[in-house]
C-alpha cells in the first residue's frame, strides 16, 4: 500500500477481533495483534501479523483498535496499553454511558477516542457489505481513512463518543422486534402446517411494504401532528387483540402480539385511539 501503510495493534482476537486484524493483513497494513490466549494468534501470524507480548507492545503502533468481549474486560487491557499520544478505535460492544466513559478516560490519558459499532458478522468483515458505525474526535476518524474502511463502509455520527453505541442499540431493536414477530408468524402459520420455506416469500415482500411506511412515521413522530385518515390506533390494537386471541387459540404462546397490545391499549387509552401508529411513541417515552 505504499505510503498509506500503518502500524496498527489489535487488542483481542475473538471471532470479531481476528477478523478485523485478518482484514488489515489483506490490505497490507502491519499488524501487532495481542490477546490473552495467544494461541488464537496462530493463523494470523501464518499471514504476516506480529504477536504482541503485553497490551503495550501492540498499542505502540499508529492506532489500536480494541475488539474484547465486554467493557469490564477492555479497561485493565486499555489500562495496561497505555496508548498516550495514539488514536484508539473502540469496536467492543456496550451502552452509550460505557463508551462516554472511555472516551473521558481517553481524554485523561492523552489518547485519541473514535468508538465504533459493527453492523456485521465476523465473516463479512472487509466485504463491501460491512458498515461501521463511528463516533467520537471526527480528527481522529479522519485522520485513520487508510485504515477504517479496510473494515467496512465507515459512517461518522458525530463527535458525541456515545451515538455509535446508541444507533448500534437502536437498530438492533428493530432486528430483534421483526425476528421475534416472524418467529411468532411462523410459528402461527406452522399450526397448520405451513413451512416456512413456503410463507417466507410472503413475509419478505409484506417487510417491503412496512419498510415504505417508516419516513412518514418519522415525519409525523417529529411534528408530533398524529392526525391520520388512513388506519386509526384503535384498530391495530383491536386487531393485536385478535393476533393475541388466536395465537392462543391456535395453542402457541402469545407473548410477542401481547406486549405491543399493552402498549398500544395504554397509548388508546391516553386518548390518542383516532391518531396513527406514530402516537404510541408518547407511551414509549
């Protein structure tokens, strides 16, 4: 890669972390990798990485990227590295506060702090499907374009360190509430006897349609004007009544359509049965 060659130290070489330092092996980058079991290393030295003997000998390098399992386990390690004076890239998975946190004690330290979130699995990391979510010293981002988008399309936030952890929750919200609703259909269709090779194609062409129907949510959550001549509150919670009725009559658990039924018949009972589906965010909040 010529002149935009950097030294980069990866701590932690889990699934995630050995992917990340495997990708900026491809792209020719020099690599220090460190991680408790240095056995793990094994394959990622076969590839040209060095084996870091202590979390400081890999923070000697131009940027650290962290990647360990929680953030009770990164501090000591970032502790122990002690990277003044380098750019460090948080890619550990936690809450907003935990990555506010870092990156006061970045701040403390004389360290550069850009957190960033995966919106990927290990095996796409590196592959143009791979996006990553950054927040923190937009210089310091900057200053790393060599290096970051070996790992996925990077996608600045802004300088708040905690808006990468909060996007990466919040989506991961919308993931696991339309895992857990297709579960539940599938499981409700299954009843009688229909596969889930056969009622996929239907589910994903319906995700398609609901997909259309978020901006003007958005819209509306952000004038906060929920009037609506098209599907009133009080019918989708009658209507999750009905999910919730024959889930149970169908003899599988009604878990899922109960829960957004209490809350769509709290936000009914606010007064807001006439408005859309936007008005059950005054409950959420």
């Amino acid at each position: 890669m010529g002149e935009s060659k950097k030294q980069v130290g990866v701590l932690g070489l889990g699934r995630m972390g050995s992917a990340l330092a495997g990708a900026l092996l491809g792209a020719g980058h020099d690599v220090s990798v460190w991680n408790r079991s240095p056995l793990k290393a094994g394959p990622l030295l076969d590839r040209g990485a060095r084996l870091a003997a202590t979390p400081a000998e890999a923070a000697s390098a131009d940027v650290v990227i962290s990647c360990l399992s929680t953030y009770d386990t990164q501090q000591p390690v970032l502790e122990a590295a002690a990277p003044a004076g380098r750019t460090l890239v948080n890619l550990t998975s936690g809450t907003p506060e935990q990555a506010r946190g870092v990156a006061k004690w970045a701040a403390s330290e004389g360290v550069e702090y850009v957190d960033g979130v995966i919106m990927a699995v290990p095996q796409g990391i590196g592959t143009p499907g791979a996006r990553i979510l950054y927040s923190g010293s937009a210089a310091a981002f900057d200053a790393q374009r060599d290096v970051l988008p070996v790992l996925g399309e990077p996608v600045f936030l802004g300088e708040d360190a905690g808006l990468a952890a909060l996007y990466d929750l919040a989506l991961l919200g919308i993931m696991w509430s339309t895992m857990g609703g297709f579960l539940h259909a599938l499981a409700l269709v299954g009843t009688e006897g229909v596969t889930p090779s056969t009622f996929t194609p239907t589910a994903l062409s319906w995700l398609s349609a609901v997909g259309g129907f978020l901006p003007g949510i958005g819209e509306q959550v952000a004038s906060g004007d929920y009037e609506t001549d098209v599907s009133a509150l009080a019918i989708n919670a009658a209507g999750l009544g009905l999910l919730e009725e024959t889930s149970r009559g169908q003899g599988i658990n009604p878990a899922v359509p109960a829960a957004l039924r209490e809350l769509f018949d709290r936000a009914v009972a606010a007064g807001h049965g006439a408005h859309a589906i936007a008005s059950v965010i005054e409950e959420i909040r």
